[in-house]
C-alpha cells in the first residue's frame, strides 16, 4: 500500500523514484515483520548459554526503519503532493 499510495500522491513514474519508493516499501515489510518476532518473542530472549539479550530483531527494525526513512528523504516528499483541484499555492518565495 505504501508503494502505490505514494506513487500516486505524489506523481511518481521516473524509474529512480520509483526504486527509492520500492526500497522504502522493502524496508516497511522488514520493519514489520520484525515487529512481529518482537511480539512473539519479547524484546529481550535468552541465548544458549542462559544469558539475557535484546532480540536481534530490535536490531532489525531499527536498521529496516532508518532504511526507509532514507529512502522516503531521498524522494524529497516534504513537497507538496499533486493536486487536481484549486487550493493555496506552495510558499516558494
């Protein structure tokens, strides 16, 4: 959804925004299927040798997270998206 939705807000057809805009989905599935070994698994597990470690998957979605933050930074979405219908123009100045 993120893809497609952001693809059409914004306008996106050039073949380099589009593979930013991939990127960024990749991270998000990443993201969430790391959140989801986090909800099975907590936020802390305990190794072979029965000490306590953060999950390596907090690692992941860190990582997968600063990932499509870059990605989405990288497409300059800070702008406004097209619009078909009247409204404020951008403040340019």
């Amino acid at each position: 959804m993120l893809w497609r939705d952001v693809a059409r807000e914004y306008g996106i057809t050039d073949p380099a925004g589009l593979a930013l805009l991939g990127t960024a989905a990749e991270c998000l599935d990443r993201v969430r299927a790391a959140q989801v070994a986090i909800r099975q698994h907590g936020e802390c597990v305990t190794d072979r040798y029965g000490q306590v470690k953060i999950n390596p998957a907090c690692g992941l979605e860190k990582d997968a997270r600063a990932g499509m933050l870059a990605a989405l930074k990288a497409l300059h979405l800070d702008l406004e998206p097209l619009r078909d219908r009247p409204g404020r123009p951008s403040g340019g100045r």
